[in-house]
C-alpha cells in the first residue's frame, strides 16, 4: 500500500500547489514512484484535449505525467455542477466513485502519493466533496499550509480542525510558510507554544518570497487579455513593482527602482519615448518589464514607431483606464504555471533548504 498525504489549508491562495511541487520534487529523490492527484478540482483548464483541474495540468507540464491526465483529476468542476447535484442530476455518491477509481489506479502504480486539496477545507461541501470528506473517503491523513502569524493561525486552526475531526481525519502536521526570515524561529517557537497541546506537529515551510508571489509578463498579458507586443522573449519576466505614470517623466524613471511594469496613458508621448529610449540602455532594461499603455487617444504614429523599434514589450488597451487596469493587477493572485521557469528553479531550490522532507515523511508513515 502507497503511503500517501492530503495537502490541504488553512484559506485558499495559502501555497498547496507550491508545497506539492515541493514534495514532489523531494519525495522523488527517495522513492522509485510517486504519483498525484487532484481529487476535485474547481477552476478546469483544456490541457491535451482533456479538461482537467488547472493545478493538475501544471503538475502533469512539470513532472511529465501526461500519461495519467484522467487519473491525477478525476472530477473537475463545471458552472452548473453544484445546481446539478441539488437538483438530483449528479448523484454525489457517483462523484466519490470517481475519485475511489482514480486513486485506486493510482495506488497501484506508486510508492507514494500526493493528494492536493482544492481551495479552503470547505469547498465542495454542497457536493459532498469537502477537503476532509475527500480526506476520509481515501483514508489519508492531512498536511495543513498556512501563512504565518499566531493569533489569527491558532483561531482559523479551531475552526478549521472541527471539519477534519467531523469526518474523523487526522491532521498530522501543519506547515507554516511565508515566514519572516528575521522572525522564523521566534514565530514558529510561539506557534509550537500556543499549540503545544495539539496531536498535530508544527513544521517550518518557506520564508517569505516576494518573487513567488509577483506575476509575469505573460500572466498580465493574460489577465488583461491583451496581446504582447514587441520583445516576447520578456514573457516570464517577474513584475516586482507596478507604477503608474501619472508623475512627471523625469520622476517615473527616479521611480525605477527594482524590475517594472508601467501603466501610462497613450497621450504621454515624453514618457513613453523616453522609456523605449531606456529600454535600450542595459542599466535600465533590468529595470523596465514592459508597459501597459491605456487610453482611447491614438498614440502619435512617430511614438508608436519609436516604441516598435525599441522592442520594448508593451500591451495597448484602448477602453480601460489605467487606474482600472492597476486594480486588476492589484487584486490578482499570481499562480503559477508551467512556463514560469524561474519560479519552478525557486522552488526546487527551496524545497531543499527549508522543507525537512525526513520528518514529513515519518509523520505519515
């Protein structure tokens, strides 16, 4: 029998998918075969002429499981799945059939198994299909990620474990990331303290990484829905910073401080020529990620050319302003996919500096 762990959290956007990549990645270095799956997964994508969970996909991109698309994401959630299980259409019991299916062929295969929760413990719950019902139904004890911090951490916790301890689900550990490298130890210490009575283990995950959290070149693009222009090899550039080009040209480039996307209007001509100027300049082309230029005034056609010329990646939006643009992006939760090669390298590399693979595997012994 494959020994196995369900990766739930505490809220979703809390890192399941990148603590998944994480043992994944570790778990292969000591076991022949290891597998995934995504049980039940809400936001679908078409990947291989099969629609399947998007984290599925990406785990399928990285760890080459093309092969076992219609294993690792047995139920994928479409817009009207739920009112079709109210309404007697979809029987929940056909559901977790699907999901004992799958897995069972999974377990067949592997030494040891990844099973990755879809979003906070209580999704799904109107289809019976909670992060601890699915835990139950598998039988696989639970891995908990949270963000760090102690009294909002131990008050999610309690409400959270009444779920798992409902549907009689062992949480084994919880693993606590985005930690302020200076505070680590002090912040898990207190969290050890206030939950020393717990049967659960608390283990130290990732220090805070803006860089896992900022988006791409190509993940704006995508977000907005507006073509890249100029230099496509700047895709999976990594925005750090944001800036709107309200302030004076001279000040917009005092501003570049650290890698840049800039949201100008299309009436700045200054701006935007300057910028395509310092675009070439390699102090500064570390500096500028791309632009995104707003507005339905036509650019000037000496500025566009000037612009097309630099190859300085740029995207035009003719109806949005660029204060809703910068609303956009700012309540955007960067995922990550699997062209986002620089993050995965992260990744990789903090798995195995800052997870003790060892003590997780032991616990789920």
């Amino acid at each position: 029998m494959a020994k196995k762990l369900f990766i739930a959290a505490i809220d979703k956007n809390s890192g399941k998918t990148t603590t998944s990549i994480c043992l994944m990645h570790l778990a292969r270095k000591k076991y022949q075969r290891v597998g995934f799956i995504k049980p039940f997964g809400g936001q679908s994508v078409l990947y291989r002429r099969q629609v399947v969970d998007k984290d599925a996909a990406l785990m399928a991109q990285v760890f080459d499981l093309k092969d076992e698309l219609g294993v690792i994401s047995p139920v994928v959630l479409y817009p009207d799945t739920t009112r079709k299980v109210v309404d007697g259409e979809i029987s929940p019991a056909e559901l977790q059939e699907k999901i004992l299916t799958a897995y069972g062929e999974l377990e067949k295969e592997c030494d040891f198994i990844i099973i990755e929760g879809s979003g906070h413990p209580g999704v799904g719950s109107v289809m019976q299909l909670s992060n601890a019902r699915i835990a139950r139904l598998l039988d696989a004890p639970v891995l908990l990620v949270t963000g760090g911090g102690l009294g909002s951490v131990v008050d999610r916790l309690a409400m959270i474990q009444a779920l798992f301890e409902k549907e009689q689900v062992a949480v084994r550990a919880i693993l606590v990331n985005r930690l302020i490298a200076a505070k680590r130890e002090k912040s898990l210490d207190y969290l050890r303290r206030a939950l020393i009575h717990e049967p659960f283990q608390v283990i130290g995950g990732f220090d805070y990484q803006p860089i896992l959290a900022n988006p791409t070149l190509r993940r704006i693009s995508t977000l907005l829905g507006l073509p890249l222009q100029g230099n496509r090899r700047e895709l999976q550039r990594i925005i750090h910073t944001v800036l709107v080009g309200a302030a004076s040209t001279q000040r917009i480039t005092e501003l570049l401080q650290e890698p840049s996307l800039i949201l100008a209007t299309s009436s700045r001509d200054e701006l935007l020529v300057t910028l395509a100027h310092l675009y070439q300049m390699p102090e500064y082309r570390s500096l500028i990620v791309g632009l995104v230029i707003a507005g339905a005034t036509p650019m000037a056609p000496i500025t566009r050319q000037i612009l097309d010329k630099s190859r300085i990646p740029y995207m035009r939006e003719e109806e949005r302003t660029s204060a809703e643009l910068y609303q956009i992006i700012g309540k955007d939760v960067s995922k990550i996919i699997a062209e986002d090669t620089e993050k995965l390298d992260l990744i990789r590399s903090l798995a195995e500096t800052s997870l003790d693979f060892e003590t997780i595997d032991s616990l789920f012994t």
